[in-house]
C-alpha cells in the first residue's frame, strides 16, 4: 500500500492520503479566511470545523469499506 499517488487528489486511495489532502485542503481554506477576515476566532472556526469533517469523513468511509 502506497501513501501517495499522483491521483490521491481526486479520489483518495486509503485513509493516509484522504487525512493528507483533507488536511491539507483545510490549512488552505484557513489561509485563504485569514487573508480575507483578518479574525483570529474566524479562522480557528473554520479550521476546526474543517478538521473534524476530515475525521468524520475518513472514519465514515473507513467503516463503510471505501478504501478496500
């Protein structure tokens, strides 16, 4: 099992790579509300929230056999 494929962007191939880009992505998007609210509590909310759905989705697909 690999950690990373040029294609794990698109459709994950284990939960590694899905924690990775959804991380990744969430990092990101709080860069991006820091950039245009300049609000510390804006941000953290949105990382948070952006986090947990990570988890939740990960633990989701895990259980359901997404990742084979």
């Amino acid at each position: 099992m690999d950690f990373l494929n040029w294609y794990d962007w698109i459709t994950p191939t284990n939960p590694l790579a899905s924690l990775f880009f959804g991380l990744l992505f969430t990092i990101i998007l709080g860069i991006i509300v820091w950039v245009d609210t300049k609000q510390l509590r804006t941000v953290l909310v949105t990382t948070l929230s952006g986090i947990a759905i990570t988890l939740i989705g990960v633990a989701i697909l895990s259980a359901v056999g997404f990742y084979g």
